[in-house]
C-alpha cells in the first residue's frame, strides 16, 4: 500500500541560520533568517497532512480505508520550492480562519515542542504534536521517537493519536533546506504516525503523515 503522502524532492536549498525566521502568508520569508518575523508577532504555520492507509497500517482497521486514504486532511499554507507558505495565527486560509500556538523551548541538548494548528470551518481540522517536557528530546539532527501527535478531522471524524509517532527533518521527502532545521521559537520537519489509534475504538488505526513548518513560536 502506498504511503499516504507521496512528497517530492525539495528543489533548492535556502539561505540558513539558527535564529528565528519571519513567518509570511506570502511565503517569502527566509525560515533561517535572523528578523522580528511578522508585524503582529504572531506566530505562523504550514501544515501539509493527510491520514489513511500506509505501508505500516492494516487496511482492514482503517475507517478511511477507501474514502480518504492518501487524501489531504489539513492543509495550512502552501507547499512549494523552497521555503512554504505559511499562515499567521488568525489569519484566513480558504474558507476558514487559522489558530496556530506553538512553543519550541531549548531544554538540556535539545529541544521541547507543543505544536497546535486548527483550522475552522466545515472542511476544518487540527493536528498538535508534542515531545514528552522536560526532556530535550528533539535534537538538532537525526529522528526523535516517542513523540505525540493528535489528527481531528471535522468532516472525517477522528481523533486519530499517537504516542509513539516519528520526528524527522524532511520537507517533500527530501531535506529540509535550512540549518538547523530547529532553533528556539521554530521547527520544521516531519512527523510519521503509522498506527495512529481512532479514539474511542479499539482496534481502529490508520497512518497519519505531515510535513509542517512552526514559525515565531514561544520559546
């Protein structure tokens, strides 16, 4: 079975450093650039997520099996070459309005993440992601395990959730084009659930994917 997100190669790498990078509905903010970000100083963010059926997930136990499988769930921003186009906390993204909350806390060698997007309206969903606190697990390379991530579609049902989901730094299945891919205040990954459980309903799993950029955060 295929994977539910098939993204491609990133095209080019960008401009990088550690500090926090400008967060732009336009999307030509530098992720890696030193700046103040937005003019409100809110915090901004891209989603790309979709849940269904996976290489690691039974079809048989999927509800979206059929329906939705390797459909989009959440889509905040765009994706493109490069850096994404993000949306800010509040502001509008199609039919619906966008709530981003986020902190990305430098704690021991690493880092602590809560990550929380929501996207009102008919068509609307959530997704959050956190690293157990206090603990730095998220490093500034390599893939962190043991990581938290909730999917709630208000169309397509859910929660979907996870404790044991997989964090990497990849953006359309290549690298992401910044160094380092997390700083204090912003991440930009991927996070893979393959057994994501329906809430409520043992038994009931599906593969749950997204490639996310956090931006102006909390740290």
């Amino acid at each position: 079975m295929a994977t539910v997100m098939r993204l491609g190669a990133v095209a080019a790498a960008i401009a990088a450093s550690a500090s926090c990078s400008g967060g732009s509905t336009s999307g030509n903010g530098d992720a890696g650039a030193s700046s103040g970000g937005s003019s409100s100083g809110s915090a901004d963010a891209f989603v790309q997520a979709a849940v269904g059926t996976g290489p690691q997930s039974n079809a048989a136990m999927c509800p979206l099996a059929g329906v939705t499988a390797a459909s989009a769930w959440l889509n905040v921003g765009s994706a493109t070459a490069g850096k994404p186009t993000t949306v800010q906390d509040g502001g509008s993204n199609g039919a619906g309005n966008v709530a981003v909350a986020c902190k990305v806390t430098p704690s021991g060698n690493g880092f602590d993440i809560d990550l929380n997007v929501d996207q009102s309206g008919t068509q609307g969903a959530s997704m959050t992601i956190t690293s157990p606190a206090g603990q730095g697990a998220v490093a500034m390379s390599g893939v962190t395990t043991g990581i938290s991530a909730t999917f709630t579609s208000y169309s397509n049902g859910g929660p979907y959730q996870s404790n044991n989901c997989t964090l990497t730094f990849l953006y359309q299945g290549g690298p992401v084009p910044v160094s380092p891919p997390v700083a204090a205040g912003r991440i930009w990954g991927h996070v893979s659930c393959p057994v994501a459980q329906l809430g409520g309903q043992p038994g009931k799993q599906c593969d749950a994917e997204a490639d996310f950029l956090f931006e102006q955060c909390q740290q």
